[in-house]
C-alpha cells in the first residue's frame, strides 16, 4: 500500500507540472491575435478555444503546449490507476507505459513540434529546459517504480 501511495502521489504530481510548466510557471507564447489585445480582453479570449489566427500564425510553442498538457493528463489518469490498481504486475506495466510515455515528452518540445526558434524568448530559454527535466524526472521515477515492483513480484513466488 505504501509504494502505491507514495508512487502514485509522484507520478500525479509531475503530470501536474507538466500541464502547469507550459500554461502558468514558465508559459509559451500566446496567439498573435492574444498578444496583440489589451489585457483583461486577452484573458477572456484564452479561456476560449482559438484554432485559427487570421494576423498571422501561431508560434510552436503554443501547439507545444498544448500536447503537453494531454500528456500531463495522461500521466495523472495513470498515477490514478496506479494508485486503485492491487495487483503487482499491473502497476509494473503502469510504470513501463509512463517510462515511454516520458520519451514522448521529451520528443516534443525537441523533435516532433519545437518551440520558437528565438534563442532568447522564454519558452526556448525556460519552458523547453522545464519540461526535458520533467520528463526525465518521470523516466527516473518509473524506472525505479519498475524495478521495485520486479523485486516485489519474485517474493510472492510465483512460478
């Protein structure tokens, strides 16, 4: 019960930073036509989906920043799953599926979508570096989760 708590608790905690990191801590780049707006008009227009931008096109980062958050939400599901889940084995392969779901976070930011290509604009300089730390936080953490629940798996002695 211990490591399902303590495991689970982790792995939602750092699903919650991944959402957090892109939108609130270190936050990408907003749309042009939100950028461009007074400030209480832009805060209603982002709590609003906005596809399209007829000024111009959206920077990476916010596509970026969007995927993430999926992930983080991904990642907190399976925390959740991991904490009402009894049996050994299926929080093992819980724990593998967020050591390669941490892969997929961190091809994001640097492979799949990018951020902008400005050196010194914030999300190259702060959310990029965030979230690669993130997600090698989550591959530490599910790879020893993993190799805990091997080692408490051949104590129950089956054969």
């Amino acid at each position: 019960m211990k490591n399902r708590l303590i495991s689970s608790l982790l792995f939602i905690i750092i699903g919650a930073l991944l959402i957090l990191v892109p939108l609130y801590i270190v936050p990408v780049c907003p749309p042009p036509e939100v950028a461009s707006m007074p400030t209480d008009m832009a805060n209603n227009m982002m709590n609003h989906e906005m596809a399209h931008s007829p000024s111009g096109t959206i920077m990476k980062c916010f596509w970026t920043a969007r995927a993430e958050v999926g992930i983080g939400i991904v990642v907190i599901a399976i925390g959740l799953l991991i904490l009402f889940s009894r049996t050994v084995f299926v929080r093992m392969g819980l724990s593998m599926a967020l050591a390669c779901i941490s892969f997929f976070t961190t091809a994001i930011p640097t492979i799949l979508i990018g951020v902008c290509p400005g050196a010194m604009m914030l999300c190259n300089m702060g959310t990029k570096p965030a979230l690669i730390l993130l997600s090698a936080l989550l591959l530490v953490v599910a790879i020893i989760n993993t190799l805990y629940l091997n080692k408490a798996s051949k104590k129950l002695n089956f054969r």
